[in-house]
C-alpha cells in the first residue's frame, strides 16, 4: 500500500498520508517515494502550492524511531 496520493486540481496538489491504521506515521516507503514525487510536480512547472493531509482524525504520528542502546 501506498503511503500517500497526490492529486493535482489546477495549481495545487494535494498529497494525503493514507496509513490511517499507523497513524499516517512516516515510514521507509514514505521517504522513498516522497522524493522523486514532488521532483515530479517540480519539474512539470505548474504547481504553485501543496497541501497535505492525513487520511482519517490523524494528520501524523511522525516517524517510527529506534530504541537506542548504549
């Protein structure tokens, strides 16, 4: 499953995080496609504004860490 959409209506994009069951949470394949989409949207010159948006009542939990030992 995707960790986000975008949708693009006239100048705008909208990308929603659509893992409402991790909290919209920013994992691995997020960063991985985070890049080259919004390179995408760059590079096609058109898009002068993007909102984001979390997929059900959470907007983000942020980034799953690592328990660090030492």
């Amino acid at each position: 499953m995707a960790a986000f959409s975008i949708d693009v209506e006239g100048s705008v994009a909208h990308l929603k995080l659509t893992r409402p069951e991790a909290a919209n949470a920013l994992a691995v394949n997020f960063w991985r496609d985070f890049g080259p989409a919004v390179q995408n949207l760059d590079q096609a010159g058109e898009i002068r504004a993007m909102v984001i948006s979390g997929e059900s009542r959470d907007f983000c939990a942020g980034m799953p860490g690592r328990r660090l030992t030492g």
